[in-house]
C-alpha cells in the first residue's frame, strides 16, 4: 500500500503561525506583570527607606533631649539643662533651649530652639525657621511640662517630616503623613 503525499502532510507536527502568536502573547502578558511587579517593589523599597530615615531621625533627638541633665544635685534640689542647643551638630552648651518648655505650637510650626533641618544623611544643615535648600527633612520637638506632676515630669515629642507643605496636618493635633515619624517619651527627674 502506497501511502498519499496528503496523509504524510497531515502527520507532520510543527508550530502554525497562530500558535506562535498565542504563546508570544502568553509570554507578553507574564513580562509586563513582572515589570508592574517591579516598579511597584521599587516604589515601596524607596517609601520604606524614607520611613525608616524618619524613624531613626526622630529616635536620634529624642535621645539627644534624654540624654540632657533632669535629675536633682547632691543636695536634693531640681537641676535642668535649659541652655544647651541641640539645634545644631554637635550640640552646643550654650545658646539653646535644652529642656526648657516649647510654646505650644512647636509640632505644628518650626520654631526657633525646637527645630533643625536635616540633608539626606542625617546631618544637621541649618536650624533656621526655613529650611536651607540641602534640606530634606524637617525636625521638629517639643518639651512639655506633665500637667499632673509639671516640676518633675516632661512629655518630650519630636515629629520628622520630609520638607515639604504639610497643609491641614500641622493643625491642632498635628496628623502624622506617610514618610513621617512621631515619636514621644516621659522624661522624670532622678537623683545624679
């Protein structure tokens, strides 16, 4: 038995141009979620690396203001650190506020004494009521007397924001934005 050219044709395997076209569109569609999966992994890699410079921007005053003297002297009686600035870097013994009260607008608005901009390593480029143009974050704290024990307490606030209008945020309560940190901690006075 002879077989037909026709049967040997319709044996044969192979790929047909819309089959091609099939799995390229298959493949296409798998390359592009990988490139939106990419995108949006490097947008959160950069959001969480600004969060996390916040965070320790904020624990790293915050631990400057505990770090000043608040305790009592050998004679039992109140010492204070009231003139250190801690505005600058390194801080300086004198010329700054050290513990002493912050008005009560000092989260909602940079103040003199209760202010210091940073550049994005962290170091300190200027204290001024305006950021310098180096400047991408803002620090800003406060220094509150305990209202229930005001001679012996402190609530101490520091607030890291990025530069930029923080609108209706710095109003009454002051509103913690994403790529913010807020940090806050009671300070009491103890024996030296």
């Amino acid at each position: 038995m002879a077989k037909s050219h026709r049967s040997n044709v319709a044996t044969e395997t192979g790929s047909t141009l819309v089959e091609v076209l099939i799995a390229t569109l298959v493949l296409l569609t798998g390359v592009l979620a990988m490139a939106q999966m990419f995108v949006l992994s490097t947008k959160n890699n950069v959001t969480s690396r600004s969060d996390t410079l916040s965070t320790v921007l904020a624990e790293q005053k915050l631990e400057q203001l505990r770090s000043l003297a608040y305790g009592f002297d050998m004679a039992g009686l109140p010492v204070s650190d009231i003139s250190t600035d801690t505005s600058v870097s390194p801080p300086a013994a004198d010329g700054g506020t050290g513990l002493q009260p912050s008005p009560a607008s000092a989260l909602q608005e940079n103040t003199v004494g209760f202010v210091d901009h940073v550049d994005r390593n962290g170091a300190v480029v200027g204290n001024a009521v305006g950021a310098p143009g180096n400047a991408w974050y803002t620090r800003r704290w406060s220094v509150e007397p305990l209202p229930t024990n005001p001679n012996n307490t402190l609530i101490l606030q520091v607030l890291v924001t990025p530069v930029r209008d923080r609108g209706a945020a710095d109003q009454s309560n002051v509103a913690r934005l994403q790529g913010e940190a807020r940090v806050m901690t009671i300070k009491t006075r103890k024996a030296q």
